[in-house]
C-alpha cells in the first residue's frame, strides 16, 4: 500500500504457479516432497526474515532479506 506498512491477511497461504510443458511428473514429485519435509519440520524452523529494502514497486522481486 502507498503507506508502506505490511498487511497481514487472516490466512498465510502459499500460490505455487506451475507452468504447463515445462516440468515433468519427477519434477513435481521433488517440489511435493520439499513441501512435505518443511510441513514436518515446521516446529523446527524458529526464524524468519525481516526486509531491510525493497523497491517502490514490485519488492516481492528485487527485497533484500535479513535473517532474525
């Protein structure tokens, strides 16, 4: 938003956009079975990030992240 301030929605959800005829069934396996070893480690992972700069626009792709 134009003030700047994150906004936390109600629900953290992840979109995962595949494109279609560029991977393969083992492709798709190796990201399942990435998603299931962080689902299973969730009470293990304690730390995130905290940005530290972002572009006006479109920060999702140029953010710089620090480790907290």
């Amino acid at each position: 938003p134009e003030t700047h301030e994150n906004r936390y929605p109600a629900l953290e959800l992840l979109r995962l956009a595949i494109p279609r005829r560029v991977y393969t069934d083992n492709h798709i396996r190796v990201i399942a079975a990435a998603c299931r070893n962080i689902y299973e480690r969730r009470e293990e992972i304690t730390h995130g990030y905290r940005i530290t700069f972002e572009a006006p626009i479109l920060r999702h792709f140029t953010v710089e992240l620090e480790k907290i």
